[in-house]
C-alpha cells in the first residue's frame, strides 16, 4: 500500500487506525496500544495501525519514529503476547518514515483478548466487546451436525410411520394442507433433508428405521429409567427409546405419562379448580427435545431420562452451545449445534422458536408454584436439567392462573413470572424497572409501605394463601402435603427426610410439622434418637398420592376449622 492511498482511506470504512507516534507508542501500557489495537482489529477480522499519519482526513504526513530498526522485533513479540502474526512495512514521504502494521484476522471462532478483555473499536475508543459481536464470533465454529450428509441411506431406510407424522404436523403448524399431498421426496427436498439426491443426519435422527439409526448413529437412542428412591442405584424400570424423533417423543412422552408415575393434584381456591400434574406434558417435550436437538452427536453417550417420584432429570452429551451459561440462559440467543433439525422441529410445530424454549419451561413451571428449572449439574460435558414435581406455592399458581385468563393486558411472560417469584421471596436486587412497573400498574404488586425499592405481592395473592390454602391457624396445606408425600410408603430418618426436601422446606419447618402431625396422629415413629425413623401413621399407610393427601386434608380440616 503507498502513502497516497493510504491517504484516501477513511478508519471506520477501511478498518484502519492513524497514529502521529512521532517519537514513540505504547506496547501494551494501555487498551490504546499496539498489542490492544492489535486484538481489536483481529476480533474485527483485520485491518491496519499507521503510524506517522496524523489522524484528520486526508491524512498529513507528519513521520513517525515508533519502533525504528525494530520492526522485526516487534512481529515477534506481537506473535508471542497474542499469536497474531503481523506484517509491518516502512514507507517514506521525503524524510518522514510511515510504519504500517498489517493485522490479520483472528482465528476462526475465537475471540482475543487484551487483559482479559476481548476488545473492540467504539468510535475513537476500544471497548469491551458487545455480547452480540462476542457470540457471532464463538458460534462461527459451531457445526451444523444435522446437515452434513450421511453416507449410505436412502429414502428405503426411512420410517413411512415418522414421515406421515412430519408431515401431518407441518401441514398443521404452517396451515398448509396441501403439504399432506406432496411426495416423499418433495417433502424431504423442501425441507432440505435431502439434497443432491443424498439425505442428511437431520433426516437420520428425525425419520430414520430402527436399524438404520442403530447402524449409524447408535447414540441416538434415549434411555429411560425409573426409580422409587434416590437413594437407590438399580432401576425400577428402563426401557431403550430408538425410534425415529418423530415417533420416540410420543413414546417417550408415554413413558413418563404413565399414571402411577404422573400423578394429578387437585387445586381449588373458591371458584377456581384445576388438576396440575407432577410433570407438565408441554414442559416435559420441550425438554426433552431440546435435550435430543442440542446435544453434541459426536459423543458416543446418549440422552438419558432420570424419573423419580419427586423429580425428573434430563441429561444430554456435550455442554450447552457456544456463548450459553447457566447464568444466561434465559437472556442469550444462542445457535444449536443441530440448526436444520431444529428448525423442521420448530416449523412442526414440536418445540418453540430458537431461543424460547428454556422460556417456556421456566413460565410454565414456576407458574404452576414449582421450584425453579435447575441447570447447576451441567458442565462443558453435559448438560442436565432438573424438574421438581413439588407444588410449593399454589396461591402462586392460582394467583399467576387467574391473570393469566382474564382480560387484562399485557399477559405475564417468562420475565415478569421470574420478577413476581423474586418479590415474593424477597429478593429486591436487580430488577428490571421497566418490569417492576409493569406489575405494579397491572396491580400484580405494590410498594411495601415506608420503602421506595421494596414490593410485596398484591393483597389478592396474599388472601389467596389464607384462602383455602391453610388448616385453622396450624398448618399450611401445601406444606403437610409435601411431607406426606415424601413419607407414602417410605419410613426415613429425619436427616433423610431433610435431605429430600431441602429444596422446599428449612430444617425448623420440617422439626414443626414432624412434632404436629405426630400429635395428630397423621405420622408415626419408630426407634429412639439416630435409630429414629419417621413414616405415615397405620391408618393412612395403605394410601397413596391424591388419596392419602385428601384424607388427611379432610381429617386435619375437620379438627381444626
């Protein structure tokens, strides 16, 4: 490049930075230096730093004597700090010495970085990277699994049960009957499951036999497994899922479903009756298909299904996608590793949009006075998905339920339920206050008196929690049945029985209702002192879920009330 067109270029257009540095410049003293400009044009995919130019355009030669005689010296140690090669080259106008420094782009798919900060240009300036820059970059490395082509299928190889399944639900979802007519191999073209007559993984995972999906990518199986206790390592019950998607989440769903493991609970609060059960059918298939879609297919391990009877946990290989944390996982709009099988997923209508999935499952089970959806055992190996069937609020669910089907406007969506359940526990830090104000105008909360930062749940949720939610003054209705259904056919120690609801109630309330229902005659004990074990008194222990909790409830009300 000569100095004349060097002259013309123009920073933000031509990815250049002009510097007098008529005497010197700085190494790396500051994010304004050769090693931080370096990084910023690298993450920018490239660009060049001259020095001896002054910065007004048309830039005026003014010289610069910035790392004179040392300019090999100095692609050395740029190489060594950072592991970009540069280039430098001198030119002169006269007297005047023009150092140019070349840089090229980073390394596909990673970020550099400049005191650990990966930097960028901001006007005149060099700032911390944006979040959307930053995951443009990790994700470029990110392959699309399911398109790549599996060699050696054919249309034979594929399940005439799932393709009829596909198709049924695009036309569905898309309101396009006419789909239901195509011929298979249309179907698959406009779906881009096949191309140049050679089909993808995508349509292996999502259509393929039995066999076929066995002989080529056998780690596409599920495995479910049930058990009675946690504390138990054998199974109960196991069964292999390795069906085409299309037909396993149904079976899968199946599995599950199953009416001795998924059990209903009534809730009534005045007028307002309504079954929820242990594990929700649209939580439970978006999970688990987000499991199945996201999951890194390089690993040789499968998506595994723990049931229990208080729990459900969801594991699948490989961490989450590139730029996702469990800190921002509701926030981040991230690029599966499996983009062209997500999207026929979307399309079908079996999962929500890219990045509204983890949305979903987070409204709708808080909404039901669930626990939060748990990531915390997820790592850069796996990533694991924890739902709690317990129903630890239900003036909550009435209260978000009875909104949610009324007339006002707007409707509650994930960020506002999350806000609601971080008031009703107390938790007053880093809330949104556009959110904040949302409720407070849709009379969903309102400021605790004396405070200008702290709410409390509207009166109508409180009066909800006194309103058929408590036995007299003794009991809160929610809190005997978490107990009871801990204990249905089980006699624990009282460290056991902690343990087992540490999520849901503190060790004080669980030492209250043990002593109280005891007095009631609801639970017996057996042993002295360590040697003590706890379980349901003779005349319920034969019950079982919403039999035993309706007796007791009945019993206890009628006492008490």
């Amino acid at each position: 490049m000569t100095i004349a067109e060097l002259k013309q270029l123009k920073e933000s257009e031509d990815k250049v930075e002009f510097k007098e540095a008529k005497n010197q410049y700085a190494y790396n003293s500051s994010r304004k230096s050769v090693l931080g400009y370096t990084v910023a044009f690298a993450n920018e995919k490239g660009g060049y730093l001259v020095f001896g130019l002054e910065d007004a355009h048309p830039h005026t030669v003014c010289g610069s004597k910035a790392y004179e005689g040392r300019e090999g010296q100095l692609e050395q140690d740029v190489y060594r700090d950072t592991g970009v090669r540069i280039q430098t080259e001198v030119l002169f106008e006269g007297t005047n010495r023009v150092l140019v420094i070349k840089i090229p782009s980073r390394p596909v798919g990673k970020p550099l970085y400049f005191n650990d900060v990966p930097l960028m240009r901001v006007g005149d300036g060099l700032d911390r990277m944006s979040e959307e820059m930053y995951l443009s970059i990790i994700q470029e490395q990110e392959p699309d699994f399911s398109a790549k082509v599996c060699e050696g299928i054919s249309i034979a190889d594929l399940d005439e049960a799932a393709i009829k399944k596909m198709k049924e639900s695009y036309a569905r979802k898309q309101k396009n009957p006419g789909f239901l007519q195509l011929s298979t191999e249309q179907v698959l073209t406009d779906l881009i499951l096949q191309e140049n007559g050679k089909l993808n993984y995508a349509a292996l995972v999502l259509l393929a036999k039995k066999e076929v999906l066995h002989a080529k990518l056998p780690q596409s199986k599920t495995i479910w497994e049930f058990r009675n206790s946690e504390a138990q390592i054998h199974h109960d019950s196991r069964e292999v899922i390795d069906e085409p998607l299309f037909i396993a989440i149904d079976s899968i769903w199946k599995l599950i479903n199953q009416p001795t493991l998924n059990r209903k609970y009534p809730v009534q609060s005045g007028a307002y009756i309504f079954d929820l059960y242990n594990f929700n059918e649209e939580v439970i298939r978006e999970a688990v298909l987000n499991a199945i879609a996201h999951r890194d297919y390089t690993i040789t391990s499968e998506v595994v299904i723990k049931q229990y009877p208080n729990k459900i946990i969801i594991t699948n290989p490989g961490g989450f996608p590139k730029g996702v944390t469990i800190e921002n996982i509701l926030t981040v709009s991230s690029t599966p590793r499996s983009r062209l099988m997500t999207e026929i997923l979307e399309k079908t209508g079996l999962v929500e949009r890219s990045g509204q999935g983890v949305d979903k499952i987070f409204s709708i089970t808080l909404s039901e006075g669930k626990a939060e959806p748990n990531y915390k055992n997820s790592d850069m190996f796996q990533v694991s998905l924890t739902l709690r069937t317990e129903i630890i609020d239900k003036a909550f669910h009435v209260f978000v339920s009875q909104f949610q089907n009324s007339e006002k406007e707007p409707k509650l969506g994930v960020e506002q339920i999350i806000i609601l359940c971080k008031i009703r526990n107390g938790i007053f830090q880093n809330l949104k206050s556009e959110i904040v104000s949302q409720l407070e105008k849709s009379g969903l909360i309102e400021k605790v008196s004396g405070h200008t930062n702290r709410y409390t749940l509207s009166q109508e949720y409180h009066a909800l929690v006194n309103d058929g939610l408590k036995i007299g003054k003794r009991y809160l209705v929610k809190e005997v049945e978490l107990i009871l259904l801990a204990l249905q056919g089980n006699a624990l120690k009282i460290g056991d029985l902690e343990e087992l609801l540490k999520d849901s109630l503190s060790r004080n309330q669980i030492n209250y209702l043990k002593m109280k229902l005891m007095e009631d005659e609801v639970l017996k004990v057996e042993g002295k002192i360590k040697g003590a074990r706890y379980s349901i008194a003779d005349k319920y222990a034969d019950l079982r879920g919403d039999v035993l909790l309706s007796a007791v409830i009945a019993a206890l009300r009628g006492k008490y009330e």
